[in-house]
C-alpha cells in the first residue's frame, strides 16, 4: 500500500484574515466549520483540498504542513521516533472524518498523518 498525501493546511494567528486573504488571492471556497473553529478549502477540481487552523496555543508559530494517508497512526509515530522524528500531537479523533496526528521529521519540518474513519 502506498501513502497518498490527502490534504494539506496552514496554521494561522489569525485564520479568519487568512481564509480572506487566500479565498481573494486564489478564488478558492472556504467554509467554516465553528465547531472545529477551522476553515475547509476548496481548491477546485484540479487541486488538493486543505485547510486553515486557528492556532490556538500561543506558543505554536504558523506553519504549513501536509497530511499523508496511513492505517495505523500510532504504529507510524512508533516508527518516527525511531527514525529521529518527534511526536508533537498524539492521534486525535476528527468527529464523523478519521484522526490525525502531527510530528517532526529529523530536522524540525511538521508534517501530519491522517486515517480515515
């Protein structure tokens, strides 16, 4: 099985001026959804979907990432820390989606993984 990259997402200070600013830049569709406090972008049918996240610890600077496609979070996070990565957001249940999970590959880049549910 091979791990496609399913989606991607921009953690923002401020995630209601950057939905504006990139739905303007690019013409893409942005959808809140409150509950989650999160942006769902529609690229079109061309592209990859993504996201833009309100950062909501204080400390967490913006970032961009991408989201690969796995069938074990924790087996995979296992495998990161053995690799030199590091853990930074356990797997975490996205309601009525899958789960995600965020880590540091060797030299600090943040990438996530997710399992659909």
């Amino acid at each position: 099985m091979t791990n496609p990259v399913v989606h991607w997402e921009l953690g923002a200070k401020d995630a209601a001026k950057m939905g504006a600013f990139y739905g303007e830049l690019f013409g893409w569709k942005i959808e809140h959804n409150a509950a989650m406090n999160y942006r769902m972008v529609d690229t079109g049918d061309q592209g990859l979907g993504g996201g833009i996240r309100q950062n909501d610890k204080v400390s967490m600077p913006p970032y961009v990432t991408f989201y690969v496609q796995v069938d074990d979070l924790q087996a995979y996070l296992d495998k990161v820390e053995q690799l030199g990565g590091k853990t930074m957001v356990p797997p975490t249940v996205i309601p009525n989606m899958g789960a995600f999970a965020l880590f540091t590959d060797p030299e600090g880049q943040m990438l996530g993984l997710f399992k659909a549910g």
